[in-house]
C-alpha cells in the first residue's frame, strides 16, 4: 500500500471528512515522526510498533565490481519493530 492508498482508504472509512484533510493528517503524521526521529527520539504507537534511529560506524567495503575498498561513511538509519498487537495479528493469533 502505497500514501496515496491509505489516504483513499480513510476518505472511504470516513465519508464526512475531505479527502485533502485527510492527506494533510497522514502527512502531518509522517512529517512528525520524521522530525522526531531526526531528533534522535523514538516514536512508539502503541499495538503498532516503534521507530527509532541507529548510529552505523564508518567502515571499510568493498566494491562488489572492481573488489577495491572502500570508506564508508558513518551514518544514522531507522529501525521499525513491530508491536506485540501487529505481530499477534500477523499470525492469526488475535
């Protein structure tokens, strides 16, 4: 499911709101969560799951091509893990 589908797919679960208002609160939500995390925080939705950022060190590759090495840089990436509810659900266990 891509953005554009959950926001049709909330504008169905609720006819009385617009369908603009609907995509300004899903971005509203996403932008936040980014800005949260770009901070540093965590965000945990409850039954959903929590994003977080992990720090990677910088280290040495390899080009898979050529076999030289490479530096590769330190960097932050986010992490996702489920909450007990959506992993319950997933397993047809809820």
């Amino acid at each position: 499911m891509i953005k554009s589908e959950l926001v049709l797919r909330l504008a169905e679960q609720n006819p009385h709101l617009y369908q603009r208002d609907i995509e300004n609160i899903v971005n509203a939500i996403l932008d936040t969560i980014v800005d949260a995390l770009s901070r540093g925080d965590r965000v945990e939705l409850r039954g959903f799951g929590a994003f977080s950022v992990k720090k990677r060190d910088a280290r040495k590759g390899r080009n898979p091509r050529t076999g030289e090495e490479v530096a590769v840089d330190e960097k932050t990436i986010p992490v996702f893990k489920t909450g007990k509810e959506m992993r319950l659900r997933l397993n047809g266990k809820a």
